[in-house]
C-alpha cells in the first residue's frame, strides 16, 4: 500500500514524503532518487544520457536500496553525489526513456506490494500506483520552488529559473510518466506553508481515511 505524492520539482515532495512517513510511521520510497541514481551510474560510466539503450542497462542492472541515510547504489551510499546539478539534469533526461521506467516501475510496484510506503515522484498517482487510496498533488509558485532548490544548492535562484521551467515542460509534454495531477489527487499547495503544516495536513488526510 502507498500513499502517493507527486508533483513538480521544488514543491517539497522529498522533505514532505520523508516527513509523514515518520510521522504515521510508514517507508519513504524517494522515486526521484532511483532515477538519479541510474543518471549518476550513466555519467560515472561516461554514456550518453539520451541515448535509450544505455540507460535502461544501466536501470536493468544496478542495484537501488534505501536506508535510514538516504539512498545506496549498489551497495554503496549515494547521497548527496546523486543530487548534483548535472545528475538532476541527466535524471530528467533519463527518464523519459521507455525502459528505463519500465525497470524502476517494476521495482516500486514489488516494494509497495510488500510493505506501506509514502512514495513521491512524478506520476506515482497516475501511473506506477494508479489505485492508491490517498493521491497528493503538491504544488508552489516556480518562484518559490526555484528560491528552495537555491537555498538547497548555492546556485543562482535566476538560472534555477530558467533550468527548471525548461524541466517542467519536458516533464509536462513527455509521452510516457508525464507530470499530471491524478483526478482523485487531494491539491496542496506548500508555498507559504510551513513543513510541519503540510505534513500535518496530509496526515490528517490519512488518518481521516483509516490508512494510519
């Protein structure tokens, strides 16, 4: 089972998931991390990011686990390497590759079957667990969102901008795991919220519908 939290980059999916699942005390399943973690194995090995073939071997045969730390790639710790900007870059362009998806899908839909998880990402809602019983879609003005991953990355908050809405429309526009709210999707929006205000309005929401 899995409560599902999608929505664009910078909305506070990572901060949020992690939170409510300690506060009901469900699994953080970090989508965006698998992602980044077949991107990071795809530059470490100097291959192409758009090129299909390489990638999905790439997502085939590495081995993603998560820990109380964060994410391991085969093994080894991943975090914070995973989350440098050209890995952030590399995962958009990875995932839009059919297998690529298609091996990490498989793989959040075996956890979720065995065990209750607070997964985010992108189209958790839509796609990898359509039948979710709690559908969350957080949102923030592009502002505010690119304000968030500047204070998390020392970079330009302009250039974060820029690069970000460039992400939003591939995300959008993908033919496969687009960026969409699910039609059953609860609408949270976190800009001028606080972390502990969102995360206990979620809460809320799960314990309203006996999920925790």
């Amino acid at each position: 089972m899995v409560i599902a939290i999608d929505g664009p980059a910078g909305a506070g999916k990572s901060s949020v998931a992690r939170a409510l699942s300690e506060a009901i005390g469900f699994t953080y399943l970090d989508s965006g991390a698998m992602y980044r973690c077949v991107a990071f194995e795809v530059l470490r090995r100097d291959l192409d990011p758009g090129d299909s073939a390489a990638a999905t071997s790439v997502a085939e045969t590495v081995q993603i686990g998560f820990t109380a730390g964060g994410v391991s790639l085969d093994g080894v710790e991943a975090e914070p390497l995973i989350r440098a900007p050209e890995v952030t870059e590399a995962a958009s362009r990875v995932s839009v590759h059919p297998g690529v998806r298609a091996a990490l899908v498989a793989e959040q839909r075996r956890l979720i079957s065995e065990g209750r998880y607070v997964a985010e990402g992108r189209d958790i809602g839509t796609v990898v667990s359509p039948d979710s019983p709690l559908k969350v879609f957080l949102t923030a003005t592009p502002e505010e969102r690119a304000r968030r991953r500047a204070v998390q990355t020392g970079g330009d908050a302009r250039q974060i901008l820029a690069s970000q809405n460039d992400r939003d429309r591939r995300d959008s526009e993908r033919e496969i795991g687009a960026l969409r709210t699910a039609e059953d999707a609860v609408t949270v929006d976190t800009t001028d919220r606080t972390l502990d205000q969102v995360v206990d309005a979620i809460a809320g929401l799960a314990r309203g519908r006996g999920l925790a």
